[in-house]
C-alpha cells in the first residue's frame, strides 16, 4: 500500500519556525523527485519546493526562497521541509509527493499525502 504521510504541522507566530517531514512507504523513494505543494481555503493548489532523486537540485517557489529549505534523506525514506521566518501568508495544509522528475507542477507527482495543517498568527 502507497503511503505518503506528512506530519510536523501546527499553530507557530509569525517569523516563527516549522519543520515537516514526510515519510514514503509502498512507494518507491530513492529514484524519484520530490515535493512539497500547498493549499490555502479558497486557493488552488501550489508549488513550495521539489527536490531530485540525487538531492543535488533543489527548486523553490518565489515566495518561499531565502526562507524553506527542502531536503531528504533517503535511508529513512523521509523528506522534510524547514520552514523558517514563517509569515500569515504561509498558513496552509501543506502535501508532499512523489514525482517522475523535478518540476512545480501537480501533474507531474503521482503520489500524494493527505496533508498537514500549518497556521501562521500574525
């Protein structure tokens, strides 16, 4: 059984830090890219960083540069995102998923998680 599950969510004030992981199992890991989208009530769905197989590219979203750092470590099979200098505007469930090749689109990841909730206070 695929599994993609994110966990590290939670309530943090604004220039606050968060760290999300997201472990993969049933699904293999090592060869494929990896991402992190997110959706705020109302919006559709973004691209905030992907990650290669290799984890010798990375690729951000404008809005996080500078702020989230994507990593992985594929002995456990778990990607994380750290998050730093948190703003409102991040508040969001936040997913991860597996991808044929680095990219920022949705199209190109084929396994998803169910999410994690981050809010950011002002």
């Amino acid at each position: 059984q695929v599994q993609l599950v994110e966990s590290g969510g939670g309530l943090v004030q604004a220039g606050g830090s968060l760290r999300l992981s997201c472990a993969a199992s049933g699904v293999t890991f090592s060869r494929y890219a990896m991402g992190w989208f997110r959706q705020a009530p109302g919006k559709e769905r973004e691209f905030v960083a992907a990650i290669d197989w290799s984890s010798s590219r990375t690729y951000y979203a404008d809005s996080v540069k500078g702020r989230f750092t994507i990593s992985r470590d594929s002995a456990k099979n778990t990607v994380y995102l750290q998050m730093n200098s948190l703003k409102p505007e991040d508040t969001a469930v936040y997913y991860c998923a597996r991808g044929e090749y680095l990219g920022g689109l949705p199209a190109q990841y084929d396994y998803w998680g169910q999410g994690t909730q981050v809010t950011v206070s002002s």
